[in-house]
C-alpha cells in the first residue's frame, strides 16, 4: 500500500461482521482458562493479553499502522512524546553510561537528558547539529551507548544531517536515534538515511486535533546488537527477571528491542496510553497525509509573508529558498517539511509579547502542531529552564516566536498575523 492508505487500512484488517474501526478495549485484564496459559505470557512464551499496563490489543493495532508508516519492524506506544524518548534511551543505556544529542532539541527533552537522566547516571554530550564529522568523532566515548537527534528540531527548526550522523554512530557500533514528529512519516523517513530507531510524541500532527497525549517507539529492525554484545547485555544476554530470556535470541533483530522496552520498562515504569487515547490517536493518524500537505503549504505562505515584512528581524522555515537548512530538507525531505515558522519580531521579547496578545485567530499555547493555529513565546516557557547561553547553543533566541501554522485558510492566518504585527 502507498503511505496514503496505511494512513488508513495500516494496523487493522477488520474480519467478517467485525468492527470496521479499531475497536476500544478498555479493559485492564483478560481471562484465561488456565493458569499455564496465563504463565506461557508472562514466560513470553505465547503471544496474547493479560494486564493493560504492557499491552491491549487497541493500542498494538495504532502502534502497528504507525510501524506500517515508518517502515519499521515493531512499535510501541507510550503516555507521551517525553516517555517514549526516555524509554527509546533507557532500553539500551543506564547508571554509567554516555549518549550524544544535538544541542538543538525540544526544550523538555533537554531537560529529560540534561537533568533528569544525568541524576540516573546517564551522562549526556550535547554537540552541535551543524558540527564537523571530526568534531562529532570526537564525542564519542568507550561507554557511548546512541546518538539522539531531532529530524526538524523544535522550536530551532534545525534538520539534522542523517547521513553524518549515522555514519558516526555506525562506526562506534551504537544506533541513531531519532524524534520524527515535526515532519511525520509523511514527509520523511528516518530509517531510509541510516536512523536505527524512531521516536514521536504523537500528541502533534499524528493525532492533530490536541485530543490525547501520547508516544511512540518504532525500530526499523536494521541495526545488528548481537555484533556488540558487550556493549548492550540487556539486549544480547539473559534477562532473569523473565526466566533467562535472551531477547536477540527469542525475538530477533527485528522485535528485540520493541519487546524488552514492552516486557521491562512498560512492566516496571506503566507510562501506557489508555486505549480511548490510541483511539483518538487512529483518527487522526486516517488524515495524516491530507493535513501535513495544508500544514506545509500554510506555513510557507506564512513564512514569505513574515519574510518581506519590515517588523519582522528574521524568519526560518526549511521550505524558504534561502533558509541554511534548505538543502538539507531538500534531500531528506522533498515532499515538504512541517507546519512550523519560527521568527523574530523587532523589539526583542516585549515586541513578541505585543505581537502575540494582539493576535485573535492564532491562540497562545502550550502546544503545537495541531489542525488549529497556535503561538509560543519559547525562551520564556518550553525552554525557561535554560540559561541565556543554552538558549543561543540551542538555536532558541530571546525574540523567537514559534508559530505553529494549522489548516485554516492562509489568508485568514495572514490577516491576523498583519493584525497582530501593526499593534507591534
């Protein structure tokens, strides 16, 4: 099937006289006639249900169509974005080990590696997207466990070279790790230039309507743990909380790394979505490909509107010919990149506070990438924690104002926008 109908059919293929949606089973238990079959489960001996906490049937079938999307071999969901790129890291690192990350991500995932895991005894080296392969060679470690990168990096709107980046992280025998959210699947595809797994917080454009929050896992199945078994024992030796399961051995390449986070981390952590929010998260996903076509065309015209304007100190989006990141998202992402215009208004932070109160279309919100067109001042709330010089390592100046373009019509979105810019 083309991607437009995996939008749709992916995931879930209704029998006769079943229902045509993917049905809600919102239940947190399963019966079973014996307790050796129950044991089969929890031995991972047999496929089935048994606790909501680890898997339901409504949520494998969303995560399934999202796999379909990506291209990969397994899939997970999980209660959010910030869940899922914890898990995606914690699978295969703990206390003592070391990733790399570019410095230009979502402002609470800084934090999640920054503060939060480092207190875990992970330790973090942020370098750079931009930065030389030489510079990249030379943050490795002997304990680097992955390479965490955003494919268009929010609010930065920075797009990550892959092909550097994985090469990097092929050559130390570790696995590229990406957070595809902002282009979605629809406009590119990670595991087709070297990323190994695949993460988004589909509370965005995947559900698109800011009905539920959520994540997701997905693993193309590609990269080879059983060449580094030192380096990923959890992976490639006995897990005796699950009666010695070796989880290459039982599940191969393609569902190791899927079922450990499932028989581990979701056993032990439960940041499960409940089965009502993968419901909602299905209907959006049916029109993924019709929404991120009007997102990238809005914003575009949005973007070479702010462009020309003479209150408007500088405007970035990947689609703008003269953007630095242009060719990069030609090559990765020919179809378009995201809905998403980053700019600064004259006058530093007061003039983007003036120019979003004056907005009426637009709202003021924590949130972005959804069917309706919402603002962010992020310096002063998704990134408040960090320092002046953090924000400008991360691409984030005082005066950016992230503009998150939904499906109205563009000439409505570009009257507010001239609206809000003459009260500046």
């Amino acid at each position: 099937m083309k991607l437009d109908t995996k939008c749709v059919h992916a995931g879930y293929t209704p029998g006769n006289g079943e229902p045509r949606n993917i049905p809600i089973v919102q239940s947190t238990t399963f019966r079973y006639e014996s307790g050796e079959a129950m044991g089969a489960l929890f031995d991972l001996e047999a496929e089935g249900y048994f606790y909501t906490r680890l898997q339901n049937p409504t949520n494998d079938r969303v995560a399934a169509k999202i796999c379909a999307l990506e291209g990969g071999t397994a899939a997970m969901l999980t209660s959010s974005g910030q869940a899922a790129n914890f898990y995606a890291i914690f699978n295969i690192a703990s206390c003592g080990d070391h990733v790399i990350a570019s410095f230009d991500i979502y402002g609470g995932t800084f934090n999640l590696f920054a503060v939060t895991m480092k207190r875990m005894g992970i330790d973090f080296t942020f370098v750079d997207p931009d930065c030389s392969a030489q510079e990249l060679e030379a943050a490795f470690r002997p304990n680097t466990k992955a390479v965490f990168g955003e494919s268009i990096a929010n609010p930065a709107l920075t797009v990550l070279d892959f092909e550097k980046f994985a090469a990097a992280a092929h050559g130390h025998g570790v696995p590229l790790i990406v957070d595809n959210t902002f282009p979605t699947p629809v406009n590119c595809r990670p595991f087709e230039h070297g990323a190994d797994i695949v993460t988004h917080s589909t509370t965005k454009y995947m559900d698109g309507h800011a009905n539920a929050v959520g994540g997701a896992i997905v693993d193309s199945g590609k990269f080879d743990w059983t060449k580094y078994p030192d380096k990923f024992p959890g992976l490639c030796t006995p897990d005796e909380s699950y009666h010695g399961v070796t989880y290459t051995q039982r599940f191969g390449l393609g569902g190791a790394y899927i079922t450990k986070a499932t028989a581990q981390l979701m056993r032990d952590l439960g940041s499960i979505p409940s089965p009502q929010n993968a419901y909602y998260l299905n209907i959006g996903l049916e029109t993924l490909s019709l929404r991120m076509a009007r997102h990238c065309a809005n914003a575009l015209a949005v973007a070479r509107y702010l462009k020309g304007h003479p209150k408007v100190a500088w405007v970035r989006h990947p689609g703008l010919e003269e953007d630095p990141y242009h060719a990069l998202a030609e090559k990765y992402m020919p179809s378009g990149t995201c809905g998403v215009v980053s700019f600064g208004v004259k006058g530093g932070r007061a003039a983007a506070q003036t120019f979003m109160a004056g907005l009426e279309l637009a709202s003021i919100a924590t949130h972005v990438a959804d069917a309706k067109t919402c603002v962010l001042h992020p310096a002063s709330t998704t990134h408040r924690q960090m320092s002046d010089a953090q924000l400008e390592a991360a691409g984030v100046k005082p005066d950016l104002i992230r503009l998150s373009v939904g499906i109205e019509d563009p000439e409505d979105l570009i009257a507010d926008v001239e609206r809000a810019l003459g009260k500046v």
